[in-house]
C-alpha cells in the first residue's frame, strides 16, 4: 500500500491508502475528519465538497494519489474557530434542518465568495447547484451567502 | 383553552403517568407520580448533575442539562423541547445544554420520531418536567429560607425571597431540591404567562453542524471497529441463492465476508420490521473504501422468491400478509391499478344518493391521478453502528423509532431487550425512512459474527435500491354540479401498491350530500412505507387539484369555492362523522389570501392555492409561478399555518419551508421506477432532486394565532404544496396536470 504526504488545512499527513482511494475516505476513516459527509460517491450531491486549492472539489471523486502538493482544506480547517463570516451567518439565520448537508454547502459558498465576493443570484445558483439539501433549506442558504456577500 | 383539552389521563405501561384537571387560577394542576426519581448528592461539592427528573439534570455551576427523549432528524426538537422544559422551569436560556436521550422506556413516554407527533404527544409530559423540577427547588429554598414556597418567585435560573431579600441559583439548590417529595399536585403555565415559548431560539445545535463535529450516526467510531457494507438481490422478488465469498476474503483490507441472514425463522415481524432482503451478503474490512470496492466485485447468485405469507405483528394484533413473488415493473403496476379501478370497489363511505345526484346534476367532472413511488433519499445514507458482547448488545446511530426496533434485535442476537443500549445520533434526514431501522439489526448480527463492534454504512446505491418507498397510487375523482353550479356528488375511488390512498372521512366527506369513497390495493413485494404522510401526499396533491378545475367549471373563485365547502360541514354537516374541523380549514385558506394578497395580485400574476388536513394540522398555501430557462417554476410561495401554540417560530418556519421545497421538488422531478423488480435509478445522477436553483424565489410562512395545545409541522405543510404549484402552472401553460413527475409533461409542451 503507497504512502502519500498530504497537505491538509495547512499540516502535513502521512496516510497509508490505495492509490484509488477517495480523499473522503482518508478524511474520515484514516484523519478522523468527519465534517466531510458521504453523501452519493459520485460527485452529484456536494455533500463532501473540500477545498483544493482554495477551489471547491467533490472529495468522494478525488483520488488520494491525484493529491500531490496541493492544498486541501476541509471544513475543520475553514476557520479557526468556527468563526467564518458563513458559519456565523449559518447559524444566526437558522440555515441548517437536520444539517448533514451543511458543511458541503459552506464549503462550497466559501469557494464562491472567495472568487466572486459580489455574487448575484444567478451566480449563486450556478455555484451551488451541485449541492442538494433534502431538507430543503435553499431559499436560507441564498440569503445566508447575500449576507455575508453584503457585509 | 377549553376544559376537556385538559381532562385526560395517559397511562405509561405499568404506571399511571399522569392525570390532569382544570386549576381555578387559570393554569393547569397536574398530578403525578414522576417517571425517573430523582438522586439525592452527597454533600461533597463536585460538580456532578444533579437529576431532578428523567428530563433535567442540574449541576452545581447551574448548567442544566435538558434531555430530549425523541429522536432529532431535523425537526428542531433538540431545540424546542428544551424550550418547553426550560419555560416551565423558569430557567435561563442561556444555561440550558441539549442532549439527545438514549432509548430510555422507564424514563421517557414516547421515543418516536413520526406522524408529526413528537411536540404533540411530548408537550404535557415536558411542561410537567419543568414545573416539577421547578418546583422541588422552590421547595428546596423555602426549607433553607424558612418561608411558604408560595412566597417564592423564580425567573432566569434564580430562586427569589422579595421580602426577606433571599435570592440563589438553581446550582446552589439543586443537591437539596433532588431530596424533596414532589406534592401531588402543581400548577402549570397559563399560555398567556410564556415568556420563551412563541419566541425564536436559534438551533442549539447550529455550532456544531456548521463546524463539522461528529453529530451523524455516519460519524459515530469506537477503538477497534470494524467497517461493514452489504449487497442485497439487485431485484425485488430476488434474494440470494449463493456468494464467492472465498475470493472476497482474499481482497486487501477485507477481514471477513459471509452470508448473513437479519432474521430468525419463528421471528413474527412487527409494523415498523420492514425489509425485502433479509438474506444478504456482509462483507467488513479495516476501511471504508476497501469494502465498497469488495462489494462492487462480488459475484452472487440470486433466485426468485415465491409468493409466500408472513405473519405480522399490526401493533399488537396478529395477521398474515402475503408477499408475492414475480419481478414487478411499473409499466405492469400502472395497467393492472387502471384495471383495478374499473373493478367494483369496496365501498368506504356512502352519504345520500350518489348515482342519482350524478344522474341529474348539471355539470359532471371525471378525473384520474397518478403517482410513481418515491425514494426517501436521506442526504445520510442508512447506518449503524453495532457491537455484540457476551453481556449484551450496544448500537448506536440514526433511527427515529428505537422502541419498534428493539424486539427484533434483541431476538436477533438472543439477548432480552433490556440488554439492548440503543444510543440515537442526530440523524441527516428521516422523513419516514429510518422509521424502519432493518440496517440496526444488520450491525449488531454482523458484529456478533465477527465478534468486533462494527459500522455498517450503506452506499448511496444500497439506500436507494432498498428502500421503503412511498407506494405509487391511483386516484379517479367525479364531481357533480347543480344548475347553480354547487357541488352536489362526489365520488373518489383510489388504488395502489400495495395501498389506496383514501381516508374516507376527510374533506370533503362532511360537505357534500352524495358523497361515495371507495378503495382496494394491490399486492407487492417491493417494500413501502412512511413518506411524510405517503397517502395524504398523493391526495393532497390529487384532490386539490382536482378541486381548482371543479372550481373553475363552477365558475367559482378556488378559495371561495372551499370556503363555501367548509361552512356547508359547519352549518349541515352531511353523514355521522368527518374528521377535520372546518373553521380551522377554512381559517388557513383565509389567513394565506390576505398574507398572499390574493384578490389583488395582478392577472399577469399566475397563482395557485391549495389546502389539507392531516396529521392534527392545517395547511394552506399559495403559489405564483414564473418561467426560467423556457421552463414554469415556482416564484413566490405563501404559506399559513394552523398548528396551535407555535413553540418555536424560526424552527416552525424552516420545517414549512423545507416542506414547500421538499414537496415542490418531489412533484417536479420525484420518480422511483422498476424493470423487473430493479429499481431503474440508483444514485443521483438518474433520480432527480430538486436543486437551489430550482426552488422558489421566496417562502413567506404565517401561523394563526391560538392558544391550542401545539400539533406538528412535520407532515402538514407538505401535501398542499402539490397542488397549489400543479394550480399556479395551470394558470401559467393553460395546462391541466394528472401525473407526476410534473417535469414530463413540462418539458413535452
């Protein structure tokens, strides 16, 4: 089994995993980094969306080995006290309902804002539409991303 | 508030939990002898909670732990039962910590997560909670004061003496409150004495989710677990025959792979044992990723199953199912249910004349609905966590009915279910589905087998072709219209697999004078079952669709058309019974046409309106619609509410939300299909989910005003959203919609 030298929320990890392993699976069974969820596997849901160098990424579908010196942040690297002007809005508008979405759909807000910090509603909707939340909290997540984006 | 509201008694196995009568003061006296007793400290000044009750635990520092007996998938109760306790308790918000209960049945009532009844059935038992522990450390401080505890005042954590001065902290009295005798009587709150009840509290979990901490059944690890998956018959009507196990054990990462069998032969199924496949290949390794890749290459073989019965458990009645065999497809259930409907059905509920009113009305209206199965489609995919030792069985995960799950993992594994811990996690997602929690005693088998605690994780694949799906159902409705265009017969004939839809005293049994509600079912072998409200879904969706064109041939307007309905079963009810009240009915349809401004929106605006009855609260909504992207949506959407007490209001507005969002996207895009028993769509990429930018614009959610004990929000808000957007579309394509998925007829046109 290869080993690789993974750089994750700023620290290197050494993790003993098949080449073909998810970065999900590594996050959650070898670095006990479970605010990445397993949601589909196959990059339709955005439930495991990390960063890759500050892009937003399906982790479920980004291979171990593919990794290299690129610079993965997770959800518990976001902030360092859960304190991102999304998680404080998240909280303050009541976004979350069961909540296993969540942290994928921070994730991938955090990506967009850091690329757009204007967004309109279109271009919220095209950067989150890969992120389904059964609970349907949509309409919350678009006011809690135009928050931030306005403050 | 009325007084028979009041006047009950709930009893709790072998003892009488509590009675209730009217108090003169207004409030509500309550006896009882309490549940879990409390536990007296010694005088040594640790920092250990105190219990007062089975719900509250008060430490020293004044943390008050608040236990929530029901399980938490998103529904906000570990939010806003901490809220009822902490009200009647007089505690400070800011000192409350939440925490889920396990499956405690000597300490909790109704650790049920289902039929939107959680607030409902759990509001007097939590508010008795709050007072009593209230009270004993009034009791506590009168003792240490020397004063009446009727001269005694709390608020905010803090027990007051005015007129001597005396003040202390609940920490302070808590170790001497646990020693004192609860009285058999104490007055509860009157509603108008609320202070947090009514007032929004932001999730006590909302940190937590937003950072990622480990919350799900997902997340849940111990040392030296073990990673479990499984492959179930690739068919309903399948099961397995054999496994090349040999070549699996041999994969990289696997420790072990055998075939495993979730049930004992004399094991009599109860309601809530739901599962097609209970003879199944588990396969467990170190690592997730090994065993999905273990899973994808294992050859199995499968054989048919044949048609067969089952006894069953129907909630302590004895009775016998049959499970077909034959490998079902949807093209076949759709002609047989149109067959079934030209049948002579059983008759559920005559009233009046039904063939001659139709025989001489002016105008006859005949309509039939259809609509596929649905998928539950957790966002958390089906989990548990299980180990099995010589002295018991410890499971821990997401489930929202731990006291159905119990007997048959406790005869599973051969232990008596005392010996059974059942920890609940937060769950991501329920909406019915993990009311059937089969996957726990899958863990604990394989765990007992492999002698390690172990997770089993479902794969989104796995979740989505074991499912217990809403049931695909037929509906044909009739109506008839006098020369003055009132609506004097009504008929409703409904079909399913493997059930009809019909609740044959619903609206608009009550309202009409000939009225006529047939139903049969046919049977199946592919698994169903809860879907927030799976039968009132369909016919929220169906009936009230029905009712806008029956309006429009009556020349009426939608709104006015119901609201005459309900004065009719006000005024002249027809027939012995129906079971809705009506100026409640009616009381949302008018509280969403004012809140929507719906005789004064523009007529280039297209709106639709919708209500239903079910599951103890009343709905109503209206739509607008827009086009984007050459296709209608969904723009606007109002919503009113009739839930009684509204314990927390942001939470009570998220859950309508999410039932607007929910529903809009199950009748769009929701389809579940088979070809031989497989189901055709087993992953996201072929079953459709309504997305962010197909949601509406805005959801503006009211709540009508009462004093009423709370009903849930759970189920109610979901079934009328159907209709009032298939309502709105008509008004914007001209178009008339029979069937979902909505989006096929969409996009032909």
């Amino acid at each position: 089994m290869p080993t690789y030298n993974i750089n994750i929320n700023g620290k290197s990890h050494q993790v003993d995993a098949d080449a073909d392993t998810p970065l999900l699976w590594v996050l959650r069974d070898d670095l006990d980094m479970p605010g990445t969820k397993f949601g589909c596997g196959i990059a339709m849901c955005g439930a495991c969306t990390v960063h890759l160098n500050g892009n937003a990424v399906r982790s479920c579908s980004l291979p171990v080995s593919a990794i290299g010196s690129n610079e993965v942040t997770t959800i518990e690297g976001l902030s360092e006290n859960g304190d991102h002007p999304l998680q404080k809005v998240w909280i303050e508008q009541d976004v979350a309902q069961c909540g296993y979405c969540q942290t994928g759909q921070i994730m991938n807000a955090a990506a967009l804002l850091k690329q757009n910090p204007n967004p309109d509603d279109a271009a919220i909707e095209a950067a989150m539409k890969g992120n389904i939340c059964r609970c349907g909290t949509y309409v919350r997540i678009k006011n809690a991303i135009k928050s931030v984006a306005k403050a | 508030m009325t007084a028979n509201h009041l006047k009950f008694v709930t009893s709790h196995g072998r003892r009488q939990f509590l009675k209730a009568s009217v108090a003169s003061a207004g409030g509500l006296m309550i006896s009882f002898s309490w549940l879990g007793t409390a536990t007296a400290m010694d005088e040594s000044k640790d920092s250990t909670p105190v219990k007062l009750n089975s719900y509250l635990y008060v430490a020293p520092d004044g943390t008050i732990t608040a236990m929530v007996p029901n399980p938490e998938f998103g529904q906000n109760v570990m939010t806003s039962m901490p809220m009822i306790l902490a009200e009647e308790m007089d505690a400070d918000w800011s000192h409350i910590i939440a925490k889920q209960a396990e499956y405690q049945p000597d300490e909790f009532e109704r650790q049920f997560t289902g039929g939107s009844q959680s607030i409902r059935r759990g509001w007097q038992s939590l508010r008795m909670a709050g007072a009593g522990a209230k009270h004993m450390l009034l009791m506590a401080a009168a003792a240490k004061w020397q004063v009446p505890t009727a001269q005694l005042t709390a608020k905010n954590s803090v027990i007051s003496h005015t007129a001597t001065g005396n003040s202390a902290t609940f920490g302070e009295l808590a170790a001497d409150a646990a020693l004192m005798q609860l009285p058999s009587d104490i007055t509860l709150k009157a509603n108008t004495d609320f202070s947090l009840i009514g007032q929004s509290q932001t999730n006590v979990e909302g940190h937590k989710i937003v950072t990622g901490k480990p919350l799900f059944g997902i997340d849940y690890k111990s040392k030296d677990m073990l990673i479990a998956g499984l492959v179930h018959a690739p068919a309903f009507g399948k099961t397995l025959k054999d496994a090349d196990l040999a070549s699996i054990k041999e994969m990289p990462g696997i420790t072990d792979a055998f075939i495993l069998e979730s049930t004992t032969p004399d094991y009599v199924k109860s309601y809530f044992d739901t599962s097609a496949f209970t003879k199944i290949v588990a396969i467990v390794g170190e690592k997730t990723w090994s065993v999905i890749k273990a899973k994808r290459a294992l050859k199995a073989q499968w054989e048919d199953i044949k048609t067969h019965k089952e006894p069953l458990n129907r909630f302590g009645t004895m009775t016998e199912i049959t499970v077909p065999g034959g490998l079902e497809s949807t093209s076949e259930h759709r002609k047989q249910m149109e067959a079934l409907l030209e049948s002579e059905l059983p008759i559920l509920r005559t009233d009046g004349e039904p063939d001659k009113a139709f025989a001489n009305a002016a105008k006859v209206l005949e309509r039939t609905y259809y609509a596929p199965y649905l998928a539950h489609n957790t966002m958390e995919p089906m989990n548990f966590y299980g180990h099995v030792t010589k002295d018991g069985v410890h499971v821990a995960g997401p489930l929202q009915a731990p006291g159905m799950i119990s007997p048959w993992v406790a005869e599973r594994t051969g232990f008596s279910q005392d010996k059974v811990r059942i920890e609940v996690t937060r769950m991501g997602g329920g909406f019915g589905r993990r009311a059937y929690s089969h996957y726990l005693v899958e863990a604990a088998a394989i765990s007992a087998q492999v002698n390690r605690p172990v997770k089993l994780i479902y794969t989104r694949e796995d979740d989505m072709t074991n499912g217990i799906y809403r049931p695909t159902y037929m509906v044909r409705f009739k109506a008839g219209l006098d020369a003055n265009n009132r609506l004097i017969a009504y008929q409703v004939d409904g079909v399913g697999v493997p059930e009809h839809s019909i609740h044959e005293h619903r609206f608009p049994a009550g309202a009409v004078d000939n009225y006529l509600a047939r139903g049969d079912a046919i049977e199946s072998n592919i698994t169903t079952g809860a879907f927030r409200a799976p039968r009132s879904n369909f016919m929220g969706a169906s009936e009230q669709t029905f009712l806008d064109e029956v309006a429009e041939l009556a020349g009426a307007d939608p709104i006015d058309f119901r609201i005459a309905l309900f004065e009719k079963a006000l005024s002249n009810p027809v027939g012995e019974k129906y079971d809705y009240d009506a100026a409640r009915y009616a009381g949302v349809l008018k509280l969403v046409r004012e809140k929507s401004g719906w005789d004064t929106m523009p007529a280039s605006m297209h709106k639709g309106v919708a209500a239903y009855y079910c599951h103890n609260s009343y709905a109503a909504h209206v739509v607008t619609t827009t086009v984007k992207n050459g296709l209608p949506k969904a723009d606007k959407v109002f919503s009113a509410l009739d839930c009684g007490v509204v314990v927390n209001p942001i939470a009570a507005s998220n859950m309508v939300q999410g039932a607007v969002v929910d529903g809009i996207g199950n009748a769009m895009y929701g389809e579940m299909t088979f070809t031989n028993g497989q189901p055709d769509k087993q992953n996201f990429d072929r079953y459709r989910m309504i997305r962010i930018d197909e949601a509406p614009a805005s959801i503006d959610v009211h709540f009508v005003k009462s004093n009423i004990d709370p009903t849930g929000l759970g189920e109610p808000p979901f079934p009328p959203i159907f209709a009032a957007l298939t309502n709105a579309l008509y008004q914007q394509t001209g178009k008339r919609f029979y069937e979902q998925p909505l989006i096929k007829q969409l996009e032909q046109s």
